[in-house]
C-alpha cells in the first residue's frame, strides 16, 4: 500500500480552503446586500449588530457588498495560515507590546469558529501529516530494543516516549527522557541491600549520575554488565546537557535514544546477583 503524504497534505488544504469558518456567512452577506435583501439579516443578527452593519449598507450599498465579498476571499486564501498561527500563538510567548491589530477576517473565523475548533484541527492536521516523512526517516535509524529480562511499565513508558520524541523532532525531550528510562531500569534492578543504601544516602532522589557512580563501585555485587556503566554513562551526559545546557540537535537525540537502547539491553540480560559478604 502506498500512501501518498503530499497528496494528503493537498487534500487537506482543498477541505480547509472549502469549509474555512466565515466563507458561507460573509458570501451570504454579500449575496443579500447586492440583491436588495438587507433587511433578512435582522432576524439572524443580534440588533446591535445589525444597526451597525445596516448603517455601513445604506451609506454605500454597492462598497458595503464588495468588502463582504473580499472577506469571503480572504478567509479562504488565508485560512491555513491563520490556523498555524492559532497553533503558534499556544505554544509561543505571546508579548503585549507586539500585538498589533487583528484582520477583519480572522476576527470572523474566530467569532464563527465557536465550539467547532475548525482552526486548530486544521493547524493540528497539517503539522502531524508535515512530520510524518521526517519521522519516517529517523525510524529508519533505530532497531527493536531486546531485553532477556523485563522491568517495570513505567520505565516502558518512559522509552516509548523517549523513542517518539524522537520520532517527531523533540530532540531536547527525548534525551531527557532517556535519563529517566535508565534511572527507572536501574532502579527496579538493583540488589535490595545496595537499594536500602542508596535510598539512605541521596533520601530518594538519587539521579542517574548518583546511581551509575554506585552501579560502578559495586559492579560485582550488581552483576550488571561490565560495559553497561561506560554506555549508560554516555546518555548520562548527553541528558544532563539537555537539562542544562541548551537544545539538541538530530544527531545527540539519535546517538543518545541509541546508546539508552543499548544500555537497556546490557542491563536487563539475564545475569547472576553475587551475595555480599
């Protein structure tokens, strides 16, 4: 089956372009005010708005049904673009100072748009189809992560969303989140006495660099793999980058998600727990 995402993402803009929020209401305006029928739109308009607009209509019948006409245009040239834009203005610091005054058009399909959501369905529907190649692509970089033992449903959930992030361009987040994973895994895997200590000596909040510098101290007693703390190590600082340093890039998400699947791997194998003395 071969799925076309350039053709989807076309016929979307074809729907939304179609049933933009505003088109039907402004033509019908227009349709109305250029064949003398003005006076239908009292029954269907508050009454303050309908003296407003009935004002404008006998002061110039013939320019009034023009810009009702040019607002249905633009709404429908410009509805993809507003939809972003109302996608944008969610995730974005919004300042004050730079607000500058809406379009008539946009005012409409905000005021018309209601409970429906049209806008942001749209700006929601075009960026997934937009990541869906790149995704594709970043996928192809990875292979299933085998493990000989289990370890817990939160430390899976943690690596499923580790590896979507990844998947859609969250460089930054995954990365944190291949912390987590390890922190978790290791956590579920350590010996009960070396457990007890740990919880005493970092009071439960011991990070991920905390625990491998234990893991490594006491290798024997974990029986973890011997190439797991120099692995785990590396996503270590890669994550502790993220946190406080700045914004990855492709290739340190990819390396990191990589080496967390790795580490994962080494530490959930089927080992022997030696006793301490």
């Amino acid at each position: 089956m071969s799925i076309e995402i350039k053709r989807l993402i076309t016929e979307l803009l074809k729907m939304s372009a179609a049933d933009a929020p505003g088109i039907n209401f402004c033509a019908a305006i227009a349709e109305l005010a250029r064949t003398g029928r003005f006076e239908q739109l009292r029954k269907v308009l508050p009454a303050v708005v309908f003296e407003e607009m009935q004002r404008r209509y006998k002061a110039a019948p013939e320019a009034f049904a023009a810009e009702w006409q040019r607002l249905a245009q633009e709404m429908q040239r410009g509805f993809v673009i507003h939809a972003r834009q109302r996608l944008t203005s969610l995730t974005h610091f919004q300042h004050a100072s730079e607000e500058g005054e809406t379009p008539v058009w946009q005012e409409v399909q905000l005021a018309l748009d209601g409970q429906q959501n049209d806008l942001l369905r749209a700006a929601f529907a075009l960026e997934l189809l937009e990541m869906v190649e790149p995704a594709v692509e970043r996928a192809t970089h990875l292979r299933e992560c085998v493990v000989e033992t289990p370890s817990s449903e939160e430390a899976d959930r943690y690596l499923d969303e580790a590896t979507r992030c990844y998947f859609y361009g969250l460089y930054t987040a995954s990365a944190v989140m291949c912390r987590s994973v390890l922190e978790e895994a290791i956590k579920q895997k350590l010996p009960p006495q070396l457990a007890k200590l740990l919880k005493t000596r970092y009071r439960n909040t011991a990070t991920l660099g905390n625990l491998l510098h234990e893991v490594n101290n006491n290798l024997q007693m974990t029986g973890f793999d011997a190439e797991f703390p120099r692995v785990a190590n590396m996503v270590n600082d890669v994550g502790r980058k993220a946190v406080h340093q700045g914004i990855m890039n492709a290739e340190e998400a990819r390396l990191c998600l990589q080496n967390a699947r790795r580490a994962l791997e080494l530490l959930l194998k089927q080992t022997t727990v030696t006793s301490e003395q």
